[in-house]
C-alpha cells in the first residue's frame, strides 16, 4: 500500500509540474507573421539563423520557434497524402546529416499527425546532440503558414500543447484581387501576383513561385534610403542591387508604366528571359525580379498593382 500511494504521488506531482507549466503569468512574442504566448519566466533570444529561442532557467530545456508564410508547403492532415512529405523532411534531420552540418536536432523517423487552430502537420521525436537530451519536433502549416517549434527538454516538451494552442496566425490575406491573381500584403508593401503561384517569405523580401514550373518567378523585396526616392536616382539603385548571380550587364532603362517611373535591366538567363525593376515612394525603393516566361508576361500588372507603405 505503501509503495502504491509513494506511485501515486510522484504520478500526482509530475501531472502537476505539467499542468503548471503555464499557470504562471505568460508573455507574448509577436511579429508580421506570427504571435504565441509562454511563461514570463522563460528568457526570450534569438538564433544566428533568425529563430526564435526561450530558455527556461535552471533546467536545461528549452524551445526553437519560427514561422514564415508560405502556401509551397502544405500538410492536409490526411496520412496517406501527408506521409511522402513528412518523411522526407524528417530525413534531413538524420545523426549523420547533422553532425556533419554541425548542427544538433536529430529525429529518429518516428512521427504522429497532429492539427491545432485548422492548421495541419506533425510531432516529430529525436534528440539533441549537445547534451543528448529528448526533443520534439512540431511542425504544422495552413491559412498559407508553416509554424513550427524544436522543444528541447523535457520542460519544454510539457509545454508543447500550451505553445501551440496560443500561435495567433498574421500577416497574410487569401483575398482574390484582379482576375486570375491574388493579393499580397506585408507591413512594407502589396501587390498582386498570379493566383495559381506559391509563395515562400524570406527575411529580404518574398519570393512567388509557379510550382509547375520553378523556374518561373517573381522575387520582391525593399531598400530603405537615406534620402527621399525621386526617378532621377532609380538607374542607380538597380545598377547596384541587380544580383551579381544574374550575370546580366547592368544597364537599365527608364520606362513608364502607366505613369509610374521605373528603371529595368532586361537579359536573358539560364532559365530564359530575365527583368529587374526598382521602383520606389518615400525612403523606400523596391525591387522585383521576373524569371521565365509568365513570369515577364504579367510584370506590367505586378507593377500597377504595388502599393509602398
């Protein structure tokens, strides 16, 4: 009887240590694509790739976070349909691949599908190197988002549920614009782009991708300035900011398109043809890149449709 209620207790104590985990007064991380809340108690930093990291003092867990929006990525909750995609992401994270990138969240292969807030992915098991402590890998993506979270410890992995109940998803709208396209919009810029192409964000702007045909794209991106934008200082902004990787000469042209002004260096590319427009409002001058085909075919109407804020 003894050792039962001893049994019972340490069951009663761990269930409450979890429970608790988010009893305490919480926090919000919030940014143009995502918020969730966690413990006041954890400490808030950030990864050299961009991450989001909260430790929780004095007990070696901790929690990896990011999001980014995107629709080239997209779980359905279905097992069949889900199973080729998720088990090709979980082998990427292999001992092996990881040791030798240097890099420490390693899964094992085993996996459950998970949905939370209409979003649809999966809980992926493993271990961190440094340390060797049990981890679990969340990853979920909907409403044109992947959300995901590496819970190192197992404090962390008490908190999973908590976590990820709490993200809020921001920062994109699915609303149809003209006929045929689709609207983006961000805290520095909208515009259309073809509805039937994918989106992938970057910390440097976005990136529209036609899923049929990857080399067809559109990449946007800003420049803040230190002076007011004015047409007379375009040429030389997309002299400098043509990419390299291109190897296109630079010599750009002053167009007009429907009254605005721009400059663009056109050339073709391994991929086909190639136009690099700046266009700018304010202190702010903006870039887009048109690869393939399509991509060049509707540039005119990406470019009426930008809106600089």
């Amino acid at each position: 009887m003894k050792k039962m209620l001893s049994v019972l207790l340490i069951l009663v104590l761990t269930v409450s240590a979890v429970f608790c985990a988010f009893a305490e007064e919480t926090k919000e991380y919030r940014d143009q694509v995502y918020s969730f809340r966690y413990p006041a108690s954890w400490n808030q930093g950030l990864a050299d790739n961009g991450d989001i990291v909260l430790e929780i003092p004095g007990t070696g867990s901790a929690a990896l976070t990011f999001a980014i929006i995107t629709d080239l990525i997209k779980f359905s909750g279905d097992a069949a349909a889900d199973a080729p995609g998720i088990e090709s992401m979980i082998a990427q994270y292999s001992e092996e691949a990881q040791r030798a990138a240097g890099k420490n969240t390693t899964l094992n292969g085993k996996y459950d599908l998970i949905e939370s807030g209409g979003m649809h992915g999966f809980r992926a098991y493993g271990t961190w190197l440094d340390g060797g402590r049990d981890l679990v890998m969340v990853l979920l993506t909907g409403n044109r988002h992947m959300v995901s979270f590496v819970l190192i410890g197992q404090q962390a992995i008490a908190a999973e549920q908590d976590l990820v109940s709490s993200v809020e998803l921001l920062g994109s709208s699915a609303d149809d614009s003209a006929a045929g396209f689709k609207r983006w919009d961000s805290a520095q810029f909208s515009l259309d782009y073809p509805a039937h192409f994918g989106v992938m964000e970057q910390t440097t702007g976005v990136i529209f991708v036609n899923p049929d045909d990857t080399n067809c794209i559109i990449m946007a991106r800003t420049y803040n300035l230190d002076a007011d934008y004015s047409d007379t200082m375009v040429a030389y902004i997309a002299t400098a900011a043509l990419p390299k990787s291109t190897k296109v000469e630079a010599e750009p042209e002053m167009v007009q398109i429907a009254g605005r002004t721009a400059a663009v260096i056109k050339g073709n590319i391994s991929v086909g043809p190639m136009a690099f427009y700046v266009i700018g409002s304010g202190k702010t001058a903006m870039a887009l890149m048109f690869t393939g085909e399509e991509a060049n075919a509707v540039a005119e109407h990406v470019i009426l449709s930008i809106e600089i804020k």
